[in-house]
C-alpha cells in the first residue's frame, strides 16, 4: 500500500459528498495521511470548477440530490475527464455495483468504510492515474518526434516494424539495400532511438498510421 507522501506526490482526493459528517471525517482522514484533498457537497460544483491540470483521482457518494455518483461519471467521460472514480454508497448491493464498474468506476466500497481498505483503494487509483499522465506524456513525445519523418522514412519505419531485413525492403520498394540502410539511421536519429527494440516501442507509442509501402513520395 502506498503511503501518505507517496500519494501525496500522486495527486489530489476530490471528495464528493452531500453529508457534511462524511466529508468532515473522511477529509480528516485524508490529511492526516498527507494526502492533499477538496471537498465538495454535490458533483455539479466539482463539475463547474473542474481545471485540466488538475491530477488524482474522485472519491464520491453514489446517492446525492441533484446529480448522482452514476450520472457524474456519465458526466466525466462526455467532457473526457479521465480522473479514476471510486463509488462510495450506504446502499450497497450487486446490481448498483455493477453498475457503477460497469460505467467505469476504478472501485466501488460500501459505508461504513474501512480505513485501511478505503487508503488502499485511493492509493491504487492515484498510482492508475498517475500511470495515465506518464503514458500521455509518452505518446505526445513520441508523436512529436514521428512527425519529423519523411513519408519515405514512415513507409521504411512500418516495414522495418513488420521485421523486414533491409534487402526484403529494398526489394519491395525498388531501391538499394545502402539506400535503406541510410534512411534507417536517419530514423533512428529523428526518433532519437539507439536499438531496433526502442524504435518498435516509439513507434508503437506514436499510434499513428504509417505510409503504405510501395508508394513512392
């Protein structure tokens, strides 16, 4: 289990609660973990301050007026918020749970909680999320630099990729094997890769579609 400086470094608890006892106690809990919370009494005012930046994960009431734990992850995934959100409800049972997983909840507990089980929980989805930003990080990078290539580099890279050798590619696309070697490099050097290992994995990271091998550019 993470502890409270690991999670603090993960992120912030958004605490959605409509009893005041709930958020009070559950917030107290939370900061005497180290664990950086904001709490709030409905999910349309998480909703209306909710800032891009912000990273952790939401920890709501199932049952609330106004909009429910249900309806607020409805309500996430149509603004593309992608912050993991545990359910919390006095009113468990099995067709409510599955409900709550199934609209994509991270974890679904029942009150009365269990303090351990709940910092677990929430450490596990700070950890998802901060997984989440890294990988995003990851793809924007490699995207970045996948856009330096040429259209023949992109058509080689795909073909090289497939685990074609260079003479295979040079005969598929007409040209010398020493003509394929020199873009090869020149590959490896705008994706600033050093192993066949590494550019598989910045090309995949990319996720963008490549040339079509056999098309001259």
């Amino acid at each position: 289990m993470m502890t409270g400086k690991d999670m603090f470094e993960s992120g912030t608890v958004f605490l959605i609660d409509d009893d005041p006892s709930v958020r009070d106690s559950l917030g107290l809990l939370l900061s005497l973990k180290g664990i950086p919370t904001q709490l709030f009494a409905n999910a349309e005012s998480f909703i209306e301050a909710y800032r891009p930046e912000w990273t952790g994960c939401v920890l709501t009431d199932l049952r609330m007026p106004g909009m429910t734990g249900l309806e607020l992850q409805t309500a996430l995934h149509a603004r593309r918020i992608e912050l993991p959100v545990v359910v919390l409800t006095a009113h468990g049972d099995v067709a409510t749970a599955r409900a709550a997983l199934k609209n994509g909840a991270f974890d679904f507990l029942e009150k009365p909680i269990d303090d351990a089980l709940l910092l677990e929980v929430l450490g596990n989805a700070l950890r998802i999320d901060r997984q989440r930003r890294a990988a995003a990080t990851t793809r924007a990078s490699a995207y970045t630099r996948f856009e330096r290539l040429t259209g023949r580099e992109r058509e080689i890279l795909t073909l090289i990729t497939a685990g074609h050798q260079n003479r295979e590619i040079a005969a598929q696309l007409g040209i010398s094997p020493r003509t394929v070697e020199v873009h090869k490099a020149r590959i490896m050097e705008k994706l600033e890769c050093h192993s066949l290992a590494e550019l598989i994995r910045v090309s995949n990271a990319a996720d963008q579609p490549t040339a079509v091998p056999g098309r001259r550019y």
